[in-house]
C-alpha cells in the first residue's frame, strides 16, 4: 500500500504576527512530512515579495 503524498498551500501573511502564526502552523504541520508548502500569489502579483518571503522562510525551517 503506498502512503499518500501531503502538500499544503498558504496565503502570504500580511503582517509579523501574521508570519509567526504561519511560522507556527508550519511547525505543527511538520509531522505530517509534507512534500511541499505552496505560497500563492494576490491577485496581480500584488502579494509577490511577500509569496517569495514567505516560501523562503518556508524552505529553511521545513
């Protein structure tokens, strides 16, 4: 029996707080080993330093 993959996706966080608690539900996610987070876009590329941040956050603590 193959075990299913898991991925996750996130809206950017908008503020610090915001980027602790995505910090942290990162974490608590972590045990469920998923292959990838996945940081969407706003609409027009509005959030796009933020997606990036985020994902790169993202990539060094998962």
């Amino acid at each position: 029996m193959t075990t299913p993959a898991v991925s996750f996706e996130v809206f950017p966080p908008r503020t610090v707080g915001a980027a602790f608690k995505l910090w942290d539900a990162a974490q608590a996610l972590a045990p469920l080993a998923p292959r990838f987070f996945s940081v969407t876009y706003g609409a027009g590329g509005t959030t796009r330093d933020l997606t990036h941040d985020s994902a790169h956050v993202l990539h060094r603590t998962s």
